[in-house]
C-alpha cells in the first residue's frame, strides 16, 4: 500500500513534487476539525503550519502515522509527547528561517534609526516634516547582541559591515568562537550600559522570559534602542514602554509579542516603536525552504531512515555522511541478534571499531535498539519509541567504540547478556561495491561468517557430521523454500558447527522446528532482514 502524506496547509509546490512520486499526497484543511480526523484516519504521515493543531486526540485519531511534519520553527501546535508515547517522529524546520530573521532584526534596527515607520505614516498623512525625524547613524556604534546562536550570528555578520563594533553577551559560547566573529564577550549588565543598539536573539525558556525588564532597563545606556525579533516575553513590554516615555531608551523595534495575535499592547502609543505582527518568518524564501525541509523529512521517515531534525528522538543532529550507511547495518544487527539468543537480553552494548570512530557514532546506538526490538513488540518500532521500550523493559543499551585495529574500515557488533548467563554476539560492515553499499555479517555468536545481511536467514547451530546440508537442503525444497545463500561455519571438525541460510521466504515455526530436529540441532531460529 502506497503510504499516505496529508497535508493540512499551503505548501510550496517543489515541496508537493518531492512527495508526490514516491506517496499519495491528499489535502485537508487542517482548521476544520472533523474534517482532519476523518483524513488522519488513512494518514501515515501529515504536514502542518501553524493553524492545524496535532494534539492527541488528532494522533488516536490516525492509526497508521509514523510522522507529523511542522513546516517552520516552533511546535506550539503539536502535541509532541502524546506524539513520542505513540512512537510517532515530529519534524520541523530548524533552520528555514534564520537568515529571514536575522534580516529582519536588521531592518527594525535601521527603522529605528532612522525612523522610517514615523515618517512614512507622517508624509503619508500629508505631513513634510524632516527636522522631526531625525535619525542617528549606525556607523561607529556599539552594539550588543544578547545571544550568539544560529540567528544571532547571522545579525551580528551583517551588522557588522556597518562599521559597529560589536559586544555580546552568552554564557554558552566559547570566547575563541566569539573572537573568530570579531564580537567581545560581556556580560549582561556590561551590555547594556555599553549598548547603543540591543539586539535580542534568544530563545523562549523558563530562564530568559523577562530576562531584560525594569531592572535591566534602568542602568541602559542613555539613548539606547532595542530589537526584538526573537520571542515575545523576553522583554518586559510595560516596563520598555515606560522606559521609552521617560527617555531613557530612544526607540524600539519589535516583532514579537508576549501573547499573539497582538492587536494592543503599550508600546503601540510611541512613533518611536516600529512594530510589526511577527514577520520574522514571513518571506517567500523560508517559507519555501521550510517546505522543502519538511518535505525530505518526511520521505527519509516514511523510508524508514534516519531523520536528522526530528526533535523527539535522542541522537538527533547531522549524521556523518561515512556513518549514515552504518544505520540499516546496526538495525540489522539488532535484529540478527534477538533471533539468534532467543529473546530479549537484559543488557546490550553496541560496539564500533574501524576508522568510523572518527565521527560521532552515537547514532548507531538508537539504530540498534529499534532492530532488538522490532520483533518482540506488536507496536510500531522507531527511532523515537525504541529507546523508551528499552527503559519500559529493563534493557540497558550502552555504546563503546575500542581503540582497535581491525581489518574493516567499520565493524559494528552487538553484543549482549542473558538472564540465563549467556552472551550472545553479532557482527557486521558495511562495503562498497560499485554505487550501492554491501551489508554483510562477519560474525554470529562467536562463528566468522560472511553472507549478506538481507533477506531472511536462518542460523541452525548444531554438531558437525555429515548430510546435514543436504538434510536441510531436501528438506526447505520439499516446503517451497529457496535457499539463496548458505555458510557452513565450525570451530573444529566433528565440533560445535553454525549453518547460516539466507532464503526466500519467511519460514513457518512448524518448518523451523522440522528443520532443526532433522539434524539434532541444538537451536535454530530466523530473522527477517529484509528492508521495512
């Protein structure tokens, strides 16, 4: 079944076409209620706005969804943890934005110098005024950026061809990166009594709401004009307001507001506030990226890989393009690794040695765990629930990655204790042959082994005599069953033997436990590695 991309609001076109080869695409209109439950029903996958809201009455309402796609910054309108509790990936957009906000923190910062809003209302008005408005230049001024994060480098960068000179405050930058900006590290209060422009670019937490309010504003620079275009709160409107009526600050510019839609607030009565209804996001340029985002977030998950900017699963971030291979392996392993011991171990590490260990590898660890458990739950496994499936079951899943040479430029091996003492190992690497990567397993449970991780195999362990294979062979044909591959691995002649067959198609648990008593096996399980 083609899997099903609803979209609830505007989206760009070229973000349409990314999905609509590979899905269905169907549309709804995310503010009329029934009308979206009904569509969520059919849904594996819908994308958002900011008008449709994903709460978890929306999530029950879709059985089928793997993924809800916000196509800009924020997620106020999803529900994120009833979303993680489902084991449903959230996207967004975190980077659609930031080179329109930061430009709009510039343009309200030159607003405000120049009064350009006041005078354009005046002229406008059918007033010629020029004396009255006045401005100052930006050339030759200090300014301060209170937070150097994606969108507040990107203002600094551009203001700074103004001829400023620079200061910031941010308690979570290194000096070292600040001084390759060419910005001065302050603190808070030094910033403001130095400032003749403050620019705001932080973002909206329990720490930094009113973090500059009537305190902050008494010790201002004389004259100082502030910018907000980050989020609302983060500046105490009334006490900016009266700040700005005893002449203690010059001007504002603002674009965000403590609570939105915002159609009165206290800074509106001054000509010396430039105000604007949260623009910050609002070009043709980030709304189309933040589109096109989504769009390839949404393939990658309902693909079954890896998505870099789901906000609810625990190794998010940019993948290492050498690791990204690596993640399907490390799946498969997990995967391999319940069949062959039996059930779930009460402990598992997942190792990783070759030249790979020069990137972070942490992601490897989250791949693992969705294959342990993909199949020993009825629920859906993701990169989102996996972890927590582990917690619920007393699993305890660690990462190491050995100062070892070993013959593969990647080797992963997930190895694991069982309640009953044992431990239980499987190997693998990733080649490359040609333009396709080659997933091989090179070790089960202590046997080398080398046959390609796909398909489904099945492991027979048993003691080394001849007819086996041909046992085993008549045996799968008399069912239907073609064998595509098969590895006879022992320690020692006459010894503790692995049979390892890659073959067609699922086996019966009937035909399995006919296979293994066919050859006194000692134990004999499958496992599906075929791609989800």
């Amino acid at each position: 079944m083609t899997p099903v991309v609803l979209i609830a609001e505007e989206l760009a076109p070229a973000a349409i076409e990314v999905l609509a080869h590979d899905f269905d695409v169907r549309h709804v209109d995310g503010t009329d209620r029934p009308a979206l439950l009904s569509a969520l029903s059919e849904a594996d996958a819908v994308i958002v706005r900011s008008a449709t809201q994903i709460d978890a009455e929306a999530i029950a309402a879709a059985p089928r969804l793997k993924v809800v796609a916000r196509a800009g910054v924020g997620l106020d309108n999803v529900e994120v943890p009833a979303a993680t509790a489902r084991g449903v990936m959230v996207v967004n957009a975190p980077t659609s934005n930031i080179v329109s906000a930061a430009e709009q923190a510039v343009a309200l910062l030159l607003a405000v110098a120049r009064n350009t809003a006041s005078a354009s209302a005046a002229l406008k008005a059918g007033e010629w005024k020029r004396s009255k408005y006045t401005g100052v230049e930006v050339q030759g001024k200090t300014v301060g950026v209170v937070g150097l994060g994606r969108i507040g480098v990107l203002f600094a960068q551009r203001i700074a061809a103004f001829g400023t000179r620079l200061i910031a405050y941010d308690p979570y930058i290194q000096p070292a990166r600040a001084a390759q900006l060419g910005v001065r590290l302050v603190g808070l209060e030094e910033l403001l009594r130095e400032s003749d422009f403050i620019s705001i670019h932080l973002p909206k937490t329990p720490e930094t709401v009113g973090l500059i309010g009537e305190k902050e504003l008494a010790i201002v620079k004389p004259g100082v004009r502030i910018v907000n275009a980050a989020r609302g709160g983060l500046v105490d409107e009334q006490a900016l307001a009266d700040a700005i009526a005893e002449g203690r600050v010059a001007g504002a510019g603002v674009d965000v507001y403590a609570k939105e839609p915002c159609t009165s607030s206290p800074l509106f009565a001054f000509d010396n506030v430039v105000a604007t209804p949260h623009l910050g996001a609002s070009t043709h340029e980030a709304q189309d990226k933040a589109g096109l985002a989504v769009a390839r977030s949404v393939k990658l998950a309902l693909q079954g890989e890896f998505v870099p900017d789901a906000v609810n699963v625990q190794a998010g971030g940019v993948v290492a393009e050498d690791v990204r291979p690596l993640l399907p392996l490390a799946e498969k392993l997990g995967r391999a690794f319940t069949a062959v011991a039996g059930g779930v171990a009460a402990s598992v590490t997942v190792e990783v040695r070759g030249e790979i260990v020069n990137h972070d590898v942490s992601v490897l660890k989250l791949a693992a765990t969705k294959g342990l458990f993909s199949s020993v739950v009825e629920e859906q496994v993701t990169y989102v629930n996996a972890p927590h499936l582990a917690a619920e079951r007393g699993v305890e899943v660690t990462l190491t990655s050995p100062a070892e040479t070993v013959e593969h430029p990647n080797l992963v091996t997930v190895r694991g204790a069982l309640p009953d003492g044992r431990t239980v190992s499987v190997s693998g690497t990733v080649s490359h042959a040609g333009s396709r990567d080659v997933i091989k397993l090179t070790e089960v449970d202590g046997f080398d082994v080398e046959i390609g991780a796909e398909g489904i195999l099945l492991f027979l362990r048993y003691v080394d005599r001849p007819g086996v294979v041909g046992t085993v062979g008549t045996l799968l044909g008399a069912a239907g069953i073609n064998i595509a591959a098969m590895q006879v691995a022992r320690r020692e002649a006459g010894g503790e033997t692995l049979m390892t067959l890659t073959v067609d198609q699922a086996l019966g648990a009937d035909l399995l436990t006919s296979a293994a008593d066919s050859i006194g096996a000692v134990s004999a399980s499958a496992a599906d590695l075929r791609d989800e």
